[in-house]
C-alpha cells in the first residue's frame, strides 16, 4: 500500500471482529484509519511501502563512533526506506558510490527481529549540510506485530461508540472502566517506535 494508506481493510476487520456487513461500516472504516495515525504518529513512521523511488533531502550530523570517523565521518538520519534498489545520495552536485556508504540497521535486523529497512547513512557527507537521497521509501510490508496492534486498536475504537463517559458496562464488582491506553497494542509496537529525523527545514 502507498503511504498514509490504512494499515487493514474493512474486510479484514469485519472477520477479525466476526460481523457481517453492516450500517456500521462507516465507523469501521473511520476506526481503522484514526488508528493508522495514531500508529504512525506513535512510532513516528509509516509502515506501507512509497511503491517508487523518490527524493528527500536530509541534514548530515557527525559520526560520533570514533572506530569509523575516519572512513564515515558523517551520518544521514532518514525516513525509513526498505531497499538500496535505486538508492542515489547526492550533496552539491556531488553522487556517492553506493559501495562508499554503509546502510545501517545492518541485515535489517534490530534487536535480533529482521524485516526492519534502513535509516541511517554512514559516508563521507559535508557535516551540517543538506544532502540529496532518492530512495523508495517506506517498508516492503507492514510488521505482523503492527498489523496485530492495529486490529487491536481498532476493535476498541469502534465498539467506544456504544459506550458512554468510558463506562463499558456493570457486572456484580461494579462498573468496567474502559481502559483509554491499550497496553497490549503498545506492547506490540514498542519495538517499532523510533527517534526523530533531521529534514531539510
């Protein structure tokens, strides 16, 4: 999907929440996408794929390792892309060779989880100055953990509107207060959630 597209269809909502199509899919649909944002905005990215290569521009910072300031004395903090397929870095009229940079997380693995893009360039940049990346941004599928977090969220959106002041209901212990964090779905996405980038202003 594109970014900024909905992480889940209504047809997969409805099975996941076992009902047939109803007046309610309106409201199921408007779920759905209050959670992609809230997802979005509560990793701070977007987990769909651009689908092409496009260019973005980035500031450069200093590589802080001294182990590789030598060869990699700058870094380029980036939105998320998921492939080096078309990859071009460019500062001033100046195109990197691909095989002078490093793409980091390394394999595409964090914390031992693969299927992670990359996000950070390591190079030989003018530190402090905007540098040219074209890049197909975006991951190359959304995580199961995310989709899993995002059926969550959106099954409790969606049944709030038959409840009222947060009350969901009484039983013989009295009111069931409606929990207004699902700590389950952040659990879920806890791994996914990341720093912020350094964009040209």
């Amino acid at each position: 999907m594109t970014l900024g597209a909905d992480f889940l269809t209504l047809e997969e909502v409805r099975h996941y929440m076992s009902i047939e199509p109803t007046d309610h899919d309106e409201e199921i649909s408007d779920a759905i996408s209050s959670t992609t944002i809230d997802i979005i905005r509560h990793c701070h990215r977007d987990f769909n794929d651009s689908g092409s290569a496009s260019i973005r521009k980035y500031k450069s910072i200093r590589n802080m390792e001294r182990s590789e300031w030598s060869k990699y004395p700058s870094i380029l903090i980036t939105d998320d892309f998921s492939t080096d397929v078309g990859l071009i870095v460019d500062s001033d009229g100046t195109t990197y060779d691909n095989s002078s940079l490093v793409l980091e997380p390394a394999n595409g693995v964090v914390q031992g989880l693969g299927g992670f893009p990359y996000w950070t360039i390591k190079g030989n940049f003018p530190t402090g100055e905007l540098v040219s990346v074209t890049a197909r941004w975006g991951w190359s599928a959304v995580p199961a953990s995310v989709r899993q977090a995002a059926f969550i969220m959106t099954s409790d959106t969606f049944q709030l509107k038959d409840q009222r002041l947060g009350i969901a209901g009484s039983d013989q212990f009295g009111s069931v207060v409606v929990l207004r964090e699902n700590t389950l779905a952040f659990k879920k996405l806890k791994n996914f959630r990341r720093g912020s980038v350094l964009v040209a202003s």
